[in-house]
C-alpha cells in the first residue's frame, strides 16, 4: 500500500487497493503474512466475524475446500450451491450428525454439480455409501471391532 499511516490507507479507495493490489500480488501476500504472524488473534477475532456475517459463504467455501481434499471435483457455483440448500429448505439443518442434513451424489458417482446432486440425511447418505461401496462397510467393522 503506498500510504504507511493506517488512517490514511483507510481513506484510500476501495478500487485503488485493489488495483494497487493486482498489480503487485507478491508484496500484498509477504505483508498479509507478516500481519497474521504478527497479530494471530487479531486474525481469528475477524475470521470469527467473517464467518458469523457471512455463514452460507463460509459453508460454501469449506465444503469446496473438502471436496477438494477428497480428490472430487466441486463444479458448484455459489448460486447454484446456496439455490440447492435454500429449495430444499434444510440449510439451518445442515452437518454430519444423525438427524442432520448434507449434500449428496447420486450413487457416491461424479463430482458435485447441478444435476448430481441432492439433499439427504447423514444416515441416508452413510448407508447410501455402504450400499455402492461395500469396502467402505468393510473398513468400518474392521476398526471397530479390532
């Protein structure tokens, strides 16, 4: 940022920090980083509020992110994502516990995209799972019973 005193680098416009931004990526990510090593609960004070303001793009984010993790392609735009949860009115419903709702493949097949995909419990999505993929079964009574 061209300006060292905090009040005014507020004062600069939005767009000029982004295009000053833009145009010099590396410099943004090494200060952004010495930020957050510098001021580590700062940071997880205004994630925390990032993610209460904003809960269906956190959501959104994280389950990309996993998906990712798992090797599976996420095609979802955040319109789609959201258009999905809210028409089928489960989204306060949401998580991994019994009772509770996630987003599923058909069939545990293809990657998560329109058409593909639907909302279930976590129970029907877990025996779903069993069902196409007994090894999955196999691999949780191997654990369990030693």
């Amino acid at each position: 940022m061209p300006y060292k005193d905090p009040e005014k680098a507020r004062a600069y416009p939005r767009t000029k920090r982004r295009e000053y931004y833009a145009a010099n990526p590396a410099k943004h990510l090494a200060a952004f980083k010495a930020y957050c090593n510098a001021n580590p609960e700062k940071r997880r004070i205004i994630e925390k509020a990032w993610r209460t303001a904003n809960p269906e793009k956190y959501a959104y984010q994280r389950q990309k992110y996993h998906a990712k993790l798992r090797g599976m392609p996420f095609m979802l735009t955040f319109q789609e994502w959201c258009a999905i949860w809210h028409d089928s009115g489960k989204f306060a419903e949401r998580g991994c516990r019994k009772g509770q709702y996630v987003m599923a493949r058909f069939c545990d097949k293809g990657g998560y995209e329109s058409g593909n995909v639907r909302i279930i419990t976590c129970g029907e999505n877990t025996s779903e799972g069993h069902k196409f993929n007994p090894q999955r079964m196999r691999g949780i009574h191997k654990s369990s019973h030693g």
